[in-house]
C-alpha cells in the first residue's frame, strides 16, 4: 500500500517583555494572528475516536476535545490544519504523496508560524514579541511533540508493527536527533544528547501522547476507512530544521513499513529494554554504546541502522521503481558511513552534528563548560522560526547546511496544497468557497449552502480528491452549492 505520510508540530512559544507568562493566549493570539489564506472552522470531532487501541479495545473518554480548542482552529489553503493544542500552536501538515513532499510541508509550518508571530505583534503590549521555537523540550522537564503519520493496511497485524518498528525507532536517533544541551525527566546526567525527546519515552507501547509516553503509540485512528487503513502515529521523533534530515526520517519509516506490508523483512531485532535504550542511544554522541538483544547479544545503533537499511535495500531495488525511494536508500546509506567516519562529517544534514559543532565552537572561544547557562540558551535559539535569530538559519545562509528545496518553493506550498492526495480538495475548497467551509476533518468538509441542513462531503480514500480528479470539476463551478450538486449531494 503506499505510503501517504504526514508530519504535526507543536512548537514552543515564549513572550519577550513580559512579566507574567501565558502560553495558552500566547498560542491563541499567535493561531487567531496568520495573515495566510485559511477559513476560522469548527474542527468536526465526530469522526474522531483518539481512544480506539489498534491492539483491539476502547478507552472510553479518553482524549476528549477541549470544546475551546475548537474555536482557535483553522484549515489553510494549503490542506494544513493550525490550531492550539495542549497550549502550544499546532501545524498540522497536509496528507502528502511521499517523503519528499512531506519535507516540503514541514518546512511550510516554520514559514507559518514565523508570519504568525510577526502579525501578532499588534496584539501584545509595546515592547512585547512572540518568540517560537520548533524544538521538543524547554529545559525545564517539559516536552511536546513531534509526530509522524503513515498510512497502513488495516491487515497488517499491529503486532508485527510493534516488533519491527520499535527497535528502528530506537535507534534511528542517529539521524533524527535534534540535540539538545543536558538531560530531563530524571535519566543520568548528560552534557549533551542527540535526541530532544529520548528522555521522555516511559513505557513501550501505549496509547498517551503526552503522559507516560510510548514508543509506539497504539492509537487507532485512521482518518479514513477504517475497514482498509490503519494510520501509524509516530510520537517518538524530534522537530528537525534540516530538509535532509527530515526527508531521512520520513522516508526510512515509510519503506520499511512499505517492505513490512510485503513480508520482506526478516526476523525482527528485539531490545532487551527498549525504554532505557532509548535514552541510552541519545546519550551516546560518540555512537559506540552496544545495546542488549534478546538474542543474548548486542550491538550499536549504528550497526542496527546498517541491518536495516541493507534489508530496505534489498527490498527497493527488487520490488519498487520510485526516484524518491531510490533516493532515500542513497542518502541513508551517505549518512550511515559518515556517521561511522566521523560524524562531523554529517554536520552539513544532521542537527544534532551541526548543533553540537556550533556549541563547541562557542566552548572553545569562550571557554564555557557544558553547564553554563549560555549554552542552553545557544540551543534554544538554533530551533528559532524568526531566520534574523535562528542559528540554524545562520548556518543555512552560510551554505553550511544541505537543502533539497529553495525558499521559493516553501513559500509556494505555504498556500497551494500537495496536488496527488485528499488534500487538494481540502485546500482548494478553503481558496474557493472560503465562506460556505463551516467544519473539516481529516476526512470530511461540511458547508452551509444557505439550505435548511448543512451538506457534508465525506474524504475516506487519502488518494483520493487529488488534482486529477477534482481539479477540473473545481475549477468548473461557482460556488459550494453547485460543487455539491455535481458531487451528487443532496
């Protein structure tokens, strides 16, 4: 099945100037501020059942919406969702065709936040700004989320989900870390770690996000049919700012997925202790850390990654004729040797490296040790939206760091949506009949026609209303009423 994939960031937010701290109106005048092409809707939760396990039972209550969230919501032109969740500003990117484009709009969600926040300045008091940080952790035990979402079958059994991701997840840290400067939530002390997020995994599977984390989470929540799809919610990853490395964690999930569906992966590589592993690879900067197996023996992070890039391999080049896949497999591979050279060598596409080469640099310079304050602030301001504060856009203006896409383009797909999933009918309906939109889901729009009901459109095939098919009929009505009618609706 192929894999539509998507990414949702809560990024971090701080009001400078001001005495006393609310991050909830914070987040609230930052969302109600984008100047973007969006529609202000009620996010339809009747679809939504955030308590369903995919191991097959219910939590009844669990999750339930706060009604308020609902009023600080809005669906953009581009397909993506902006809203307020758990006090952080949300972009929710739009169902993407692959792990290029699904780069391509987490990238747009830096550019939306940044505009927001610039427009919202005419909210605060004189000498008041909002800043915003796409990262995971405050330095103060606090963390939020990252996450990744991947369409699956609904008969691949859940079980072998659980077996063979959770130990890629683990260890794929080498090349999705963000870094971040000491350790949280109790783990052993730690001058620096590759992963903003390793600290905070408690549990092995489970079904919270934001209590008790589990590296794989359970919820079974397909935003589709749920007869055919199961949606993988990935919590267990960092907010990258770097293009190649968001293409590398997006892309290795879906291909071994992809050969998981097919039975081309072998036997899986069971941790003997997942959780402790987690953090324990985190911790390892130097990458040389074995990890125990059940099968009585051990390994690097490193030398998992190079198993399992060797089984995708083997599976792209015998079953799949994809330019992105055969790309991801090209720079996986790049990656892997250079982390076993020298990572300094993937300084110019990895975080974590580049990071950490920046904060040695001000070590060296100004002979600070790792527990000096500055240096928590220097980590915090690399994952700034604002490019005149954010030393990762430093590095990016110096041509420090790889690219795969141009300003131009992220600035394009800031308003027009991914042209090959559901999306395009989203984001279309949002630039068309912007009036008419009164709710949305993932999968469904409702619009107010002027009639005595409102008209609902359901969106249960994620491949479905991409510009092949709908692009002619949208551009061929007037309005919400004539495009339902021609839909068939009543």
């Amino acid at each position: 099945m192929h894999k539509v994939l998507g990414t949702e960031t809560e990024y971090g937010i701080t009001v400078r100037g001001a005495r006393d701290f609310n991050p909830a109106l914070a987040s609230t005048q930052l969302v109600n501020s984008y100047p973007g092409r969006r529609v202000r809707v009620q996010w339809s939760y009747e679809e939504e059942s955030p308590g369903r396990d995919a191991r097959g039972f219910g939590h009844e209550g669990y999750g339930v919406a706060d009604p308020e969230s609902a009023l600080v919501n809005a669906v953009l032109s581009n397909g993506a969702r902006l809203y307020v969740d758990h006090a952080h500003p949300e972009f929710s990117g739009p169902e993407c065709y692959d792990a290029l484009e699904g780069t391509l709009y987490d990238k747009v969600g830096e550019i939306v936040m940044r505009r927001a926040a610039e427009a919202a300045v005419e909210l605060l008091p004189a000498g008041q700004r909002l800043s915003v940080y796409k990262n995971n952790s405050d330095g103060k035990g606090n963390s939020y989320g990252a996450h990744e979402n991947y369409l699956l079958a609904r008969e691949t059994p859940f079980g072998d989900v659980i077996r063979f991701a959770t130990t890629f997840l683990v260890t794929r840290q080498i090349f999705t870390g963000a870094g971040k400067v000491g350790s949280e939530n109790g783990r052993p002390d730690v001058d620096f770690q590759l992963a903003q997020r390793a600290d905070f995994f408690e549990e092995e599977v489970g079904l919270e996000t934001t209590l008790k984390r589990p590296i794989i989470n359970t919820r079974d929540e397909p935003h589709g049919d749920p007869s055919k799809y199961r949606r993988l919610h990935i919590i267990i990853g960092d907010a990258n700012l770097s293009e190649v490395q968001i293409f590398l964690k997006l892309g290795t999930m879906a291909l071994l997925l992809a050969a998981l569906e097919d039975g081309a992966l072998p036997e899986p590589l069971d941790l003997s202790d997942p959780v402790s592993s987690c953090w324990q690879v985190s911790h390892d900067p130097e990458l040389r850390r074995p990890l125990m197996l059940d099968a009585a023996s051990s390994a690097t992070a490193l030398e998992l990654q190079w198993r399992y890039f060797e089984w995708v391999r083997k599976y792209v080049e015998t079953e799949m004729d994809d330019p992105v896949a055969l790309r991801v497999i090209a720079t996986w591979e790049e990656v892997l040797a250079d982390l076993e050279q020298d990572p300094q060598l993937a300084a110019n596409r990895l975080d974590w490296v580049a990071k950490r080469r920046l904060l040695d640099g001000y070590i060296d310079r100004d002979g600070l040790t790792w527990d000096n304050p500055k240096l928590r602030l220097l980590d915090i301001q690399y994952h700034d939206v604002d490019p005149a504060r954010s030393l990762h856009r430093r590095l990016v203006d110096r041509g420090a760091m790889a690219r795969l896409f141009t300003d131009d383009e992220i600035g394009r797909a800031e308003t027009e949506p991914p042209e090959r999933t559901r999306a395009y009918f989203r984001g279309r309906c949002v630039s068309r009949f912007p009036g008419a939109l009164v709710a949305a889901n993932w999968d469904s729009l409702v619009f107010d026609t002027g009639e005595s009901h409102l008209k609902r459109i359901p969106m249960m095939e994620p491949l479905r209303g991409d510009r092949s098919r709908v692009g002619p009929l949208l551009d061929s009505v007037d309005d919400a009423a004539a495009l339902i009618a021609a839909l068939g609706g009543h």
